[in-house]
C-alpha cells in the first residue's frame, strides 16, 4: 500500500481526541476509518485516499491517565484545500472510540507550504546575493566605488586618543561632532569633511580641548544611545548645538538628504539638555531657537492683546481645569494601559500556554481565531501573505523590531511574546508579553 510522506503533503490536519474510558492507539485509527466510511462518497473514501498516496500515514498518539484517555491525530494530505477541509469535518463526526463515547475536534489546518516558502524566499536571496556579487557593474557603479574609496583615504587621525576625522576639522571653525568612525565615512561620502568621532559613548579629552576652541555641533543617532552622549557632554564640553538622525536610524546608514535635513534642523544644545527631562523630541518648525515671523515680539498680535480680556479666562474667575492648585502629571505613551476584555487575555494566555516551547507562533483573525500556525522566523513573511486578514500575532519567544515593523505593514493590533527586546515602543501596534497578560 503506498502512502504519502509528510514531506510531500501540502496540508496536516491537526485534532485533539477525548474519550471516556481506556482505548489504545489501534482502537482510534479503526474508528477513524470505519466511522467515516461512505460518509463523503467514494471518491474521497479515507482507505481509497491512502492506497493512491493523498492521504498519509494517521498518527496518534494518546495517554490513559485515571480512568480517560487523551490525545492528538495528525493526517497529511496531499489534497486540495476544500477537500482536506472535508475530511477534516468528518472526523469530527466521530462519536465513539472502542466500547467508549469519544470527542474529536480539528484544532487546526496546517499548511505545510508556508515553512517551505520560507525556505525559499531564504535561498533565492543567497542565490541573487551571489549572482549580483559575480556580475560585471556598470560604469556608475564603478566610478561611485572609485570616489568613496578617495573619501575614506581622506580619514585623518587627530589627537592622542587618534580619533577618525575628516580632513577640514584641522582648519575650520565650526565641526561637528559624531558617534563612530563609520558615520565619518557616510559624511565624507556627501563632501561632508569637517567631522570627528567620538569612538565610544565615553567624552575623550581630544573632544574636550577642541570644544575650547571650536563651535561645535553634536551629531547622534536617532535612539536612545543619544541621549545618554548628550548627559556626558553636558558635565565636560562646550558643546553649541545638537542635531539627531530620524527616529530609529543611524547616521553612518541616513541619506544625503536625510543629513542635510537634519544638520538644518539643529538645535541649541541647551534647549536639547531640557527636552532629555520630559522625553520629548522638539519640532524644528515650533523651535525655540527658530523664531516665527508672524508671532514676532516685536510685531504684537490684536487678536491675543493683554488690553483685550476675554471673559472665559478672566483673572476674577478662575478655570478650574488649569488651576495652579491642581497637580497635573503628563501621561507618556509608555504609560498608557493596553486593555484588552478579559475573555480575550485568557484565551490569549491559553493559546501562549501551548505555544510554550515550540519557538511558532499563532496567527489570529479579529475574533481570535487561530488562522494558522508557523515557526517564528517566518511570522514576517506570513503576515504579509495574509495581508489584513490577521489581527493577532503570538510568538513563543522575543518580540524584535523586524516583527514589529512587518506588523505595523500588516495593521496587526495585539503582538505577544514571550519577552520583549524593544526598548521603546511607539507604535499603533499593543505590544505585550505573558507578563502583561497575567496582571
């Protein structure tokens, strides 16, 4: 009798067993067969699928435990999806196991394809890395290479801590200040040459003389690495102003435009200094340090004029929302609850219980229903397949910022993992851990 592999089938049918007594293994592959024969017509008679190979090997396996058994049955198929849908609907018809009443129910419909596009999908990019690698590049190409390679021999060492920096920082009154050697390069690539690195989170003293002498603009990341440099330089260098790289990027991976916009976007590194305090990032259009001609001081404003009172803000008739007398705290975005019904939090805290171990993840639809089941390297790819369909993703281990961006693609509301390596979390997407679930 031929039988189809697991590694040939296209879909498994996953089904959890109850029974209300002791029955063995073969009791539950007879019943499988004897109680969904002529049910769905010849042509998808189970003992027919499996001698032509569209049906596999059932596996069982069960557990006796006080008096009851347990288990799980698991058929590959190598049908098409409504037809596997059938068979999966009439095991469920089974009722009795043995001598015993029984329960099946079908958890899920795997689609054995997803792992395997993964697969694929990893190897295609292999397979084109190196066929681009071995290619002849075109005149551009070569004549970009031939210039950054100029660029980066123009990377001079300056002080005793030999510090990478571009060639003008010697000569020129104003350089500006960055974090590593590589974001020297990406400015050099842009004929940006009046920059030094730091190469490190610490202040060397090289950076401390020339702060003496020159004006200096401090160039970070767009990440919270930034703002532990800017606490440092604040207790030992002069430092004049402070320009960031868009949130989540670094500067040695920015664009030409990217950088400029930046370097116009600048602020005084005081103003920066009393933003660290409250967490925020200012606007470069509302800036302090950016004055706006149509609210100018010296241009006053009729319509918001202290010789015009305005009775809903009378001085006599205080407005108890924005009395001096009531303390008002600031909410930040971290500190806003995730709410989710209590029904939901413990089906949730079910479907995580049972994941735990597996390094998958279930992928839910808006009523918590699990769509499918896949390994956690290839949740990304999977929701982009689904496109809007899921509405829930949970991971049996930590949640990174890949997962996150493809989620926020996929407009996913809840993602759930086992820990979370995102420092902070700004995003439409609720991100929670199984410590969150059980508070």
């Amino acid at each position: 009798m031929g039988k189809i592999s697991l590694v040939s089938a296209k879909y498994i049918i996953h089904a959890s067993i109850n029974v209300e007594g002791m029955v063995d293994r073969p009791d539950v592959i007879g019943s499988v067969f004897g109680q969904t024969e002529g049910l769905l017509g010849s042509d998808l008679e189970l003992r027919e699928l499996q001698s032509s190979g569209r049906i596999g090997r059932i596996e069982v396996e069960i557990e006796n435990k006080e008096g009851k058994t347990s288990g799980t049955i698991n058929i590959p198929s190598s049908l098409d999806k409504t037809e596997t849908a059938l068979i999966a609907a009439a095991i469920e018809t089974i009722e009795r196991i043995g001598p015993c009443n029984a329960k099946v129910n079908v958890t899920m419909l795997e689609d054995v394809r997803a792992a395997k596009r993964g697969l694929v999908i990893d190897r295609a990019k292999a397979l084109l890395s190196k066929l681009t690698h071995g290619t002849l590049p075109d005149t551009r190409e070569i004549k970009e290479e031939v210039s950054e390679s100029v660029k980066i021999a123009d990377i001079v060492t300056i002080g005793k801590d030999k510090l990478s920096a571009g060639p003008d920082v010697k000569d020129s009154k104003e350089i500006i200040l960055v974090e590593g050697r590589a974001d020297v390069v990406n400015l050099l690539k842009y004929d940006i040459k009046n920059s030094i690195a730091m190469n490190g989170t610490s202040v060397p003293k090289t950076i401390i003389d020339l702060s003496k002498k020159k004006d200096i603009t401090v160039f970070l990341d767009g990440d919270r690495g930034g703002d532990l440099i800017l606490r440092e330089l604040k207790e030992v260098a002069k430092i004049k102003f402070v320009a960031r790289a868009p949130d989540g990027k670094e500067v040695e991976e920015i664009t030409h435009k990217e950088i400029h916009q930046a370097l116009r976007n600048k602020i005084k590194f005081e103003t920066a200094i009393e933003n660290l305090g409250t967490g925020e990032k200012p606007n470069p259009r509302f800036s302090r340090d950016r004055p706006n001609p149509r609210f100018s001081r010296d241009k006053p404003n009729p319509r918001f004029s202290n010789d015009r009172p305005n009775p809903r803000f009378s001085r006599d008739k205080p407005n108890p929302r924005f009395s001096r007398d009531r303390d008002f705290k600031p909410r930040t975005f971290e500190e806003r609850p995730v709410r989710i019904p209590v029904a939901q939090r413990e089906k949730f805290t079910k479907l995580m219980d049972e994941l735990k171990g597996s390094k998958e993840a279930y992928l839910l639809d808006r009523d918590s229903n699990v769509l499918g089941k896949v390994p956690t390297k290839e949740v990304g790819s999977t929701m982009q397949d689904l496109g809007r369909s899921a509405n829930t993703i949970l991971v049996d281990g930590s949640l990174t910022k890949d997962i996150l961006e493809s989620a926020e693609t996929a407009r996913i509301k809840y993602l759930i993992g086992t820990k979370s390596l995102l420092k902070e979390v700004r995003s439409r997407v609720k991100v929670l851990t199984i410590k969150d679930l059980q508070q």
